[in-house]
C-alpha cells in the first residue's frame, strides 16, 4: 500500500509530481518479484485514485491489471484531486473507512499489508483492528534524518510523530540499509531491532525501446561539445538532493569543466511540480543560463525511460554518474548505473555508503564539499584505468541486488508475522439493553457461559455505571472485568483493593479535540430536547430525536468547525461524544490495557450505538433482535449474524466463532 506519487502499469512515469520518485519503482518491482515467486503469490498494490487533465488516465482507474497475479487497486476519497504526501492527512479517514469496506468484500482477506510510508502506516493499524491483518512498514525516508541535515520544511514535526508511532505498532519493518536500521530508525527511540529485516532491493528495469531516437541523439543541439564524457545525474529537484550544488562545483572545477560535460534530469517541466520543485528547478536554469555554462550543461525539461536508459549508455562511455545528497536514503539509480557499467561519485551520507562498499564502483563524497564533488568526477573522468577498475566492478557485483531475492526473504517474514484474528477471539464485549437482555433463559444460558471462565468479558451500554449494575443484577446476569458505559465515554474497572473506579487515562483522551461549552452552545438553537442531565457527561451530551435530527447535529457542528462523535440509536436517541469517544474507542483501549488490540476482540450488539465496535473489533456478533440500524453493516469476515434473540444470539454467534460448544438453553 503507497498512498502517494503516480503508482500506475509500466512504465512508471518519475518526476511528474513531486512524489514520483524511487519508491515507485520499489513498490511496483518488489510486487511482481513477489508474484513471481510461485503460482499460489498474488499481489494486490492498492493506492489512491485521483484525476488530473495533465496525469495519465490510468490514476483515475478503480482496477488496473499489470500481470497474471499483479493488480493495483485505487481507492477514492472526498478529493479527486491529485495530493502531495503532505496534504493526504485531511484523506486518511476517508480512505481508511473505503479500504476496510474493500477488504469486507474480499472472500479471502490478505496474508498481509505492506504499507510505504507512515501515512499508509495509519490506514493498515485500523485494518489490522478490524480484520486481524499484519502488516510491514517500509519507510524509504524518515522525518529525522532529513531535520538533521537542516531541511526541516514546516511540517517535519507531524511527519516524525507518525514515523514514531509507526515504528511502534509495525509488526515488522522492512529497510534496505544496516544504516536505516541501526541509526536512522533507532534515532526515533522506539525499542524495534528484533522486528526490523535489512532486505536491499533490486536495480529497477526501465522498459523501453532502445532503438529509438532520445536525448543522446539530441545532445548536440545544446552543447558545444556533444563528444565530450558525461557527468549524469537524476533525481527529483528537491533542496536535499543538492543539484545545484553539483552545477556549482562542475562550474568551479576547471579540468572537469574543460573535459566533460554535465547532463541532470531534474523531474519534468510538464508535471504537477511543488513550490519547492518549482524553486529548486527555476535555480538549476538561472545557473545553467549563465555565459560560463551555456551550451555546457544539458537540463532537458522532458524525459522518459528510454532517455534514461540511453543516458546511462552514454554515461559509461568514460562519464560518471552522480549521486551529490545531502542524505540519501537508500540510492536505486547508484544500482541502475551499476548494471549500466557506469562508475559513481555519490554521497557518503545515507545507503550510498554501502552501496558503494557492496559494488566497489565509485568514490563517497562529502555533498557539502563543492571541491571534493569535482575533484571525483574529475578523477573517475582523466583516469581510463580507474574508469576500467570501476566499471568492471560495477558489471560482476551489481547482481547482489536483486527483486528475486528481496522477493523471497520479504515473503519469509510475511510468513513469519502473527495472523492476528486468525486465532480465536481472547476478549468478548457486548451491550446490555436487548443483547444480554430480553430472555430469561438466555440470561441464565449466558450466566453459566460466563462461569465456565473462557475468556474475559466486558459489558459496552449507553447506560451509566450505576444503571449498567442494576440491569446486570435485574436480570441475573455476570458482572464483567471492566464496564465500559455513557455510549464509550467512561471506563471502569476495579483497583487493587477491589473497589470500581473510572480510568484517568481514558478520560483525558477524550479532552483532546472536545469543546463541551462550544458544542453546548452551536446546538442550543435545535430543535432537539435533551435528554435527562443525568444522562449528560464531561464527555457526552443526548437528545431525543430522529435520524434527521442527528444529521442536523452533524451538520451543525461541521459548520462550526466543532469537532464530535454523533450516534444515533434505537430509532429516538442522539448521543454526541467527543471525537476519541465510543465504544470501539473505549474497547481498544481496555484491550491494549491487557495486553490485546481490537482485533483480538468479539463485539455483540443490537443498536446504532453499537455499530462502532461491530465494524471495528476483529469479530462481531448481531444478535437476532438488532434494530434495523444494523442492516447497512457491511458483510465481512468475522461479522455473524445471530438467528436467536438476546443473550441467546450472543451464545450462538460465539458457537460459531468457536468459543463455546455449550448453547443450551433451558426450556
């Protein structure tokens, strides 16, 4: 899963947006290597759809079909625009709820999510709460690094606290370098080393007709000396890949700049380019446009794979390929220049350093050492023995990275990660009112359930604390290991003395977000009455009213910019929460409490105040009763639908997950 950039059948077009970059080229490569590893391996690459006049078709595509057992699926959200990676926050909920539905449809659900990047990262954490999935986080790039090399762009804060929290919650990591492993995601403080596999990828495959005219044929058109070896870059024109940096040093450097000439590929004047391409881009030309460097320097607005592919051609014809990064991550075009049989000058910050240590084909540089960049190239350029030396070194050893091998060890950890809701549900929630309640003798059928001790049980109601006990010792039924109550805004549970108290913890995560004064006051002028104070919380307010009036509230609040949970249920009631609040939320955060997640749990209920936690917990149950609320639950693995009635559906949807064979009812 790769939310960003122009993920699409190849070719793959790079540089037309400002996150078309190498992990396109991972993600599409990885997944037919993966597919290819045997008949029984399919691939699912699930991005987001978008649609843009000057971006290929092909993005605004549900389905596209790239080989026998390789598909991508888009997944559309509230905007049909394309997005840069750091304005996707806004589509992530979206997104995610789509996902899920998608992965409900599924008659198979997925050995596994790969997810690229931290924002995917967020959408597989609710997949794995829901369906029990597993899933791996590649990072390509962290927040961190790029803060220490003085880039910090505005929004890095965000950035580092979801890479942290996804380094948390992985299952498993996967990184092409001991560097990203050792010291970029240790940087984050997050204990991780025995769930992190260093698996290098393999050189990208450009598919292209080689026969046809490109921009080697064209070199003459802008420089005075074509014939002249080449000093090739590529990459996004971006602050940290250091470009002009690169034309500054060439431009300084008097025996590089009388005995070679210097071509960058710096994205694509036709594409969708940020503000910062924009700059970086605008830079390049204003140097390049100078008299010393006019007609020396070659900075086409436009290219495809087949320019690629005939540059590197040309490159090792006693040229040199430069990588010149602040950081660099990883470095796949150092690999496609190695199998080009081109030498390298490249960053010694990031993967470059052992890259270059793997291979043997270059020399690491200082980036920041505009002298130390030419005095490379330069080297590599007047010195045909060490051209050889490397150049040799670049087609015996470029082999060690390959998409076959990355393919089989990235599936053994697949194989080696817990399959979550695969095993047997460890916690049981379940409303009161008409779940548990309504049959005497499926109350008493639940009593016994209860004390053969199979697992740990809590009840979720809109009911109070005080009220929740009184039914459960009405109808002669458990009490639970904890009381979630007020429609998920209040857990309780007991201390080491015995005695029931509410969780603080739980409580001040419902303050973030919530406005109580403020929502008061945006719906005081509705039409809706309230319901008794009693019934009011810290985190909750209710009404009485009717499916229009809670779309009303919704409304209301959405205008105000006010931000809350709004519920309604049993055909006449309107709970509004804050925003963290409800059930599923309350769940999750017991479970984790003990031990659990979501997904190891199994929701029954009856009402639209249960719908949360009937589409978020990894099992649910819908007893035989439920109110039509319910109808519009979307099928998925783990969802039953009981037959019987109350406590009586509970039983037997538990029957049918496997947690009880003792159904019997007294008749």
């Amino acid at each position: 899963m790769a939310l960003g950039g122009c993920l699409k059948a190849p070719p793959l077009d790079f540089g037309i947006t400002a996150d078309s970059g190498g992990h396109l080229a991972y993600v599409m490569e990885a997944a037919q290597a993966q597919a290819e590893i045997s008949e029984s391996s399919h691939v699912t690459i699930v991005t987001r759809r978008f649609a843009e006049a000057h971006l290929p078709a092909n993005h605004d595509l549900d389905r596209e079909q790239v080989g026998d057992r390789v598909v991508i699926h888009r997944i559309a959200t509230s905007s049909s625009r394309y997005l840069e990676k750091e304005a996707l926050a806004a589509e992530i909920p979206d997104f995610t709820r789509t996902f899920c539905r998608y992965l409900a449809s599924l008659a198979t659900l997925p050995d596994v999510i790969h997810a690229h990047f931290a924002d995917a990262v967020q959408v597989a954490i609710e997949a794995r709460r829901r369906f029990g999935i597993p899933f791996v986080y590649t990072p390509h790039a962290l927040g961190i690094d790029k803060r220490d090399q003085g880039l910090d762009d505005g929004a890095l804060d965000a950035r580092i606290v979801a890479e942290c929290a996804a380094i948390a919650e992985a299952d498993a990591l996967i990184v092409s370098t001991r560097d990203e492993a050792d010291r970029q995601v240790r940087a984050y403080g997050v204990e991780a080393s025995d769930r992190i596999h260093c698996i290098a990828p393999g050189v990208p495959q450009r598919r292209c007709d080689l026969t046809a005219r490109s921009l080697v044929d064209r070199l003459g058109e802008v420089l005075d000396r074509p014939d002249l070896p080449i000093v090739l870059a590529i990459a996004r024109p971006v602050a940290k890949k250091n470009l002009a940096g690169l034309v500054r040093a060439f431009a300084a450097h008097p025996r590089l700049y009388e005995h070679a000439n210097l071509v960058i590929l710096a994205g694509q004047d036709d594409g969708r380019s940020s503000p910062e391409e924009d700059a970086v881009r605008r830079e390049l030309r204003d140097l390049c446009d100078t008299p010393s460097l006019r007609r020396r320097v070659a900075l086409p607005p436009h290219h495809d794979a087949g320019d690629v592919a005939a540059l590197y051609r040309r490159a090792a014809l006693g040229g040199v390929f430069v990588n010149p990064a602040l950081h660099e991550p990883f470095g796949l075009t150092l690999i496609e220049a190695a199998e080009a049989g081109v030498p390298v000058v490249a960053t010694r910050h990031g993967g470059p350093t052992e890259i270059v240590a793997a291979i043997g084909h270059g020399i690491l540089i200082d980036p920041r050492d505009p002298s130390a960049i030419a005095d490379a190239c330069s080297a590599v350029i007047e010195d045909a023995a060490l051209h050889a030396r490397f150049q040799a070194a670049a087609r015996a050893h470029h082999g060690q990275y390959d998409w076959t091998r990355y393919a089989r060890r990235s599936i053994a950890v697949y194989a080696g990660l817990d399959r979550g809701m695969r095993r047997r549900p460890a916690l049981l929630a379940c409303d009161i009112d008409h779940t548990l309640t309504g049959c005497i003798r499926g109350a008493e059928a639940f009593l016994r359930w209860r004390r053969s001790g199979n697992m740990p049980f809590v009840v979720a109601t809109g009911r109070s604390f005080a009220d929740a006990r009184r039914v459960l010792v009405q109808w002669r039924l458990p009490e639970p290991d904890a009381f979630i109550t007020d429609v998920g805004t209040r857990i309780m549970r007991r201390d080491a003395s015995g005695d029931w108290g509410a969780c603080a913890d739980f409580a001040a995560t419902l303050d973030i977000g919530w406005d109580l004064a403020a929502v008061r006051a945006a719906l005081a002028p509705l039409d809706v009455v309230s319901q008794p104070d009693a019934t009011a919380g810290l985190h909750k307010l209710s009404f009485f009213g009717t499916a229009r009036d809670a779309e009303a509230i919704r409304d209301t609040l959405r205008i105000a910019g006010l931000s809350a949970h709004v519920i309604f249920s049993h055909g006449r009631l309107i709970d509004v929460l804050a925003p963290g609040g409800g059930k599923a939320a309350a769940i999750d955060a017991y479970a984790r409490s003990i031990g659990l997640t979501l997904a190891d749990c199994v929701a029954a209920g009856d009402s639209g105040n249960d719908l949360d936690m009937l589409e978020r917990c990894g099992a649910a149950i819908v007893v035989g009763n439920a109110g039509s609320e319910l109808a519009a639950l979307t099928p998925r693995p783990g969802l039953y639908r009981a037959g019987r009635h109350h406590a009586a559906g509970v039983l037997e949807g538990l029957e049918r997950l496997g947690i009880t064979t003792d159904t019997k009812i007294a008749a």
